[in-house]
C-alpha cells in the first residue's frame, strides 16, 4: 500500500497545499483562477490568434456547399460575413466571463449545472475536441503529403503499395503523411497556454502571406478570376432565403466549438476590454477574407483546368499544380503546402488541443493538467482514425450537426447563468467548493434547472435533426427549426434556465449587474474558517471592503442572496 501510494503521488501533478480530498477532484494549478503574472494576452495576441485560426483548410472551403446548393458568390460570401459576426459577438459574450473572472471554460460551467453537474458538458466538449484533432491533423497529414511529393515526385499514394483496406478511406502514403504531421505537432502541445500565443503571431504573419501569394498565382495562371464570379444564383423566392440562412448558420455551426469554450484563452487576457473589440472585429474579418481568396481560387480552377468542376479543396488543386508544373513550380507548392500545414498546426493547438487539454484537466484534475491533457487528445485523435470519418461526408456532416445542437444548449445555459440569472456576479472560491453548503453545489453537486434548459434546446431541435439524418418526411415547421438549429438551441436552453431560476431561486445572485472580477488576485482555495461569499471572491482579507462593493448579506447562514 505504501509503493501504491508512492506511485500516485509521482503522478500526481502539482496543486495548492491543504485542499481535502474532494477538492483534489476539482482542480490543480492549471484549474484555478490566471494569476496576474500570467495575464500576458493583450488586443493584439487575440487578433493574431483570429487571424491566425481563420487561414485553414475548412475555412477556405466553408462557402463551396453554398455555391454548389444554388447560391451566387457574393450571396454566399454575405453568408459567411453575417455568420462570423453573429459567432464573434457570441465568442465575445462567452468570452467575457474568463476574462473578467479569469476562469476557463470546465469552471464556469459549475455556476450553472453544479459542481459535479458540470462533468457531463465538459465531457462532450473534451470528446469532440479529440475528434476534431484527428480530423484536423489528418488534412494536415495531406499538406505533409504534398511537400514531401514536391521534392519527391514518387511519393504518390497510386504507386506506393497500399496496405489499407480499399474502403478504408486512406492509403500508405496518405496515412505516413498523416503519422508524420502528428508526430511533428506533438512538441508544440508542449508549451504552456500563455506562451503559446507566440505561435499565433508568427502564423499570422506567414500563412496569409502564402495564401495571398496561392491567389494571385492561380488567378494569373487562369487569366482572370474564372465563371464562379459572374454565375448567378439558382434559386429565387423563399428557396434562395433558405438555402441564405443555412449557410449563416453552417458558420455559426462551424464556431460552435470555440464560442463553448473560448474562456480558456480569455481568461489569460489582461483586462476585460483586451478580449472584446479584438475577438469582435477579426473574427468576421479574418473568416471572410478566408472564403473570399477560396471562392476565387476555385473559380479559377475550371479555367486552369478546362472540363472540370470547381476545386474547392486547395490541397488538391496544389496537387494539380505539382502533376503539371516544373521543379520551380514545385518549389511553389511546397511553401504553400508548408503554410497550410502550419495552419493546421495553429488550428489544432487553439481549437482542440488546448481545450480538450482543459477539458480532460476538469474531470480528473488530481493526475492530469493541460499538458498531459493534450497530449491525451493527441493520442485519442489518432487511435479514432479520422479517416474513416471523412471517407463519408454525410456521417461526418450529420456527426458535426449533432454536436452543434448539444453545444448551442450548453452555451444558453452558459450565457443566461452568467447575463440574466446572476447578473454577472460569481463567487469565485465557491467554485472549488465540494461541500454541499456551497452556492453551487445545488442537489447532490447538480442543478437541475441547468439540465432542463439543456435538455429543451436538444429536444426542439430532435424532429428536424431526425428527418436530416434519414431524410424521412417530417413537418415542415421541424425542418425550419433544425435549419436555425443553433438559435434554437441556445434560444429554448437560454429561457427555459431563467424561467426554472425564477420559479425555483439559484444561491450566489445579485440583484443588481455586478462583476467582481478585479478583486480576484492570488486566490487560496484551502478551506477556513471564513465562508463569506465576499471574502472568497478574491481570496482577500478585506472581507468588509468587499461586503461594500457587492452588497451581499452577512446576516444569512451561507452568505448568499438568492435570486429574487
């Protein structure tokens, strides 16, 4: 028993002194609130960090199925200026809690579903993060594939012998390209979050460049921006508007992911300001840029290549590019492919590797930080084989629509806990609190008002998501539904949350708006003999100073005022 206890002790990663065993399952040093030292993210780092999570692959194709449904260009590319500003401002509304608060995304969400309730949001993000890291290194792994078979041209999947099953959806070549990409990305899992910002600003830098530098080559090559640009619309009446808002919410689903989860970056922000303006404008700036230099690629690739249907995949217009160009030609591709490889790299660290990291920190916090988090989702990416999933876009599609439903569900409790229930007051001690005379703890670690919301905004969108999936008749008025899905979600998940607040009152509420984020400074989460709401806000010995500030009732047995 005592080499036993030995062991978990050298697993166990770092945490404050003097927490019991409860709190040991509900954080460590990578759980607790961002000390000022390392607030280092300012406006900038998050305009690069946009900048540079908007240049991928996906982006670059996100306006492709509109077109191809009937939409002209520019109606689709309106689509994706609209849809990124709605997902920027619902980015900024998320995001603002980590920033002022300094919390990441598994905390937060212990204000609304409860301590131990908060497990099960957590766990779905943390499962598709991991998927979507494999996904994400797999299109790596074909940027992988093109600079290696720029410099050598026998490099190619249809001569190298394949091992893989024929329906497998990859080959040899295309699955070393993919284990190299992997292996390559795992050192950069390495660094912390607040230093990690660095890696976004110099894709900033180098991947538009390249991208830019892709456009103006194939626009040149075609001798003009090709028969996309002057195509117009195929659809009219109530069609056309349909086919409009779901291209509005494809992006706003594609976002669904990082308006959960973005105070995990937030919280690192210096002041509150620093993550709202920043997040707010280049969000639908570096997004419809994106689509823009995509669509006109792809318009210019039926030019280049006469007979053929738009390539809405750079990656494989850039392997046309290395079949019918010389060795300078190749030397093209290569830094391109290069770009778009870092790309994927950037994207994967911001979107998954991080988040997931946080994510599988919260649920079991005694032996895993961010670190060995990530390198968890690594390792799920890859035993997930992501290639099967791509090989049918329909299951990927359906996969990515379902989880858009469940997280637009967990993002309105989110938002009404934090704007309309508590008014932006969080009591941010209680949060690490596993006795159940915290304002948290609720029933048993669990709200349930937080469930029933979440619950609703799943259940509005099942009938339309059911006839999506199967493509079997259901009402019509479902499918209107299911094509706002996300609104819907958020929307139902959102009011059925503050109506079960309002009839059954939730602990730890203000009366008034009211954010104590900047009281927050060094917090000691140990338990004392103090259990005042205010004196917990920021681990301060200024209890009374606070009292003032916040208004909160000292007379009551917890400290608390309830939502009135």
């Amino acid at each position: 028993m005592q080499r036993a206890g030995s062991w978990i002790e050298k697993v166990a990663v770092d945490n404050e002194e003097g927490l019991s065993t409860a709190q040991l399952m509900l954080t460590n040093n990578d759980l607790k609130p961002v000390e000022p030292a390392r607030r280092q993210w300012g406006p900038w780092n998050f305009v690069g960090f946009w900048v540079a999570d908007s240049f991928n692959i996906n982006t670059w194709m996100i306006s492709s199925a509109s077109i191809v449904n009937g939409l002209s260009w520019w109606q689709a590319w309106l689509g994706v200026w609209l849809g990124y500003s709605i997902a920027g401002a619902f980015v900024c509304t998320t995001g603002r809690i980590g920033a002022t608060y300094h919390i990441g995304f598994p905390v937060v969400n212990r204000a609304s579903f409860g301590i131990w309730g908060s497990l099960w949001p957590v766990l779905n993000r943390a499962v598709l993060a991991a998927f979507w890291y494999g996904v994400q290194a797999y299109i790596g792994g074909h940027c992988v594939y093109l600079m290696i078979r720029s410099i050598w041209l026998s490099w190619d999947r249809s001569t190298i012998p394949n091992t893989f099953p024929a329906g497998s959806g990859t080959t040899t070549a295309d699955y070393a390209s993919f284990f190299i990409f992997w292996l390559v990305s795992l050192p950069a899992i390495w660094f912390p979050v607040h230093k990690v910002r660095h890696l976004f600003t110099v894709k900033a830098y180098f991947v538009p460049t390249a991208g830019i530098a892709f456009f103006i080559w194939a626009l040149v090559r075609a001798g003009g921006p090709g028969p996309i640009i002057s195509q117009p619309a195929k659809l009219e009446g109530s069609e056309l508007a349909w086919e409009f808002v779901k291209g509005v919410l494809s992006s706003i689903a594609n976002f669904a992911t990082l308006i959960v989860n973005d105070p995990d970056f937030a919280r690192f922000a210096g002041k509150p300001r620093d993550a709202l303006w920043s997040q707010l404008l280049t969000i639908p700036i570096g997004f419809a840029v994106t689509c823009f230099v995509g669509i006109f690629v792809s318009s210019s690739s039926v030019i280049i290549y006469p007979g053929s249907e738009p390539i809405w995949d750079p990656l494989d217009l850039l392997e046309r590019f290395i079949d019918d160009g010389g060795s300078a030609q190749r030397f093209g591709v290569f830094v391109i492919a290069l770009a778009f490889a870092l790309a994927q790299l950037g994207t994967n660290i911001a979107a998954n590797s991080i988040s997931a990291g946080t994510d599988f920190t919260a649920l079991l916090p005694r032996f895993i930080n961010i670190r060995r988090g990530g390198y968890l989702c690594a390792a799920i990416g890859l035993a997930l084989c992501p290639y099967q999933f791509l090989s049918s876009s329909n299951n990927f599609e359906t996969y990515l629509s379902a989880y858009s439903v469940f997280l637009s569900s967990i993002a309105g409790v989110m938002v009404s806990d934090y704007y309309f229930v508590r008014r932006g007051y969080l009591g941010v001690k209680e949060l690490y609190d596993a006795r159940n005379t915290g304002p948290y703890f609720f029933t048993f670690g669990i709200n349930w008002r937080a469930y029933a919301g979440y619950i609703a905004g799943i259940l509005i969108n099942v009938v339309g998501f059911v006839g999506a999936v199967n493509g079997g008749n259901v009402p019509i008025g479902a499918t209107y539904i299911y094509n706002v899905n996300f609104f819907a979600g958020f929307i139902v998940a959102a009011a059925v949350y503050w109506i079960c607040c309002k009839v059954f009152p939730v602990p730890a509420c203000s009366d008034t708006w009211l954010e104590v984020g900047d009281q927050i400074d060094e917090v000691t989460l140990a338990y004392n003999d103090d259990t005042s709401a205010a004196a917990s806000i920021a681990g301060s010995d200024r209890p009374q100073k606070i009292d003032e500030e916040t208004g909160l009732d000292r007379k009551s047995s917890t400290g608390y005022r309830t939502m009135h």
